[in-house]
C-alpha cells in the first residue's frame, strides 16, 4: 500500500501533468467513471450476452449437407 508521501509525489505529479484548472474535471469524470463501473458489476447477471443468430439476406443460399443436386 502507498503511504502518504507516495501519495504526495503522485498528487504533484497530476498537478503538473494536467494543471490545476483541470483537476476538478478529471475528478469528476473519474467518479463517474467508477459509478458506473460499480453499476456494471452490480447488475453484471443482468446482462444478456447470448450470441444472437444473423438475419440471413434474400439471396443465393448454400445448400444444406447431404442435399443431392437435382442435375
């Protein structure tokens, strides 16, 4: 685990990196972030995932397996 003058040289760091006028937007969108990362895990079983079949188009078709052909 960090301790807290780990944390102080990474805060400066973000500081300088980003500058202070946009910090306050990478805070925000960094909770946001992990809200709905944490929405996502909660409701995780929700999630329907089944592969869903093509819709096949009008056109020529392959024949099927073992189906003769009629010449």
């Amino acid at each position: 685990m960090l301790g807290g003058s780990e944390w102080i040289v990474i805060l400066v760091i973000v500081i300088i990196v980003f500058g202070a006028t946009k910090l306050p937007q990478l805070g925000d969108g960094l909770g946001k972030a992990i809200r709905n990362f944490k929405r996502a895990v909660n409701t995780g079983g929700e999630i329907d995932v089944t592969p869903k079949k093509p819709e096949l188009k009008d056109g020529p078709q392959a024949p099927e397996p073992g189906a003769k052909s009629e010449t």
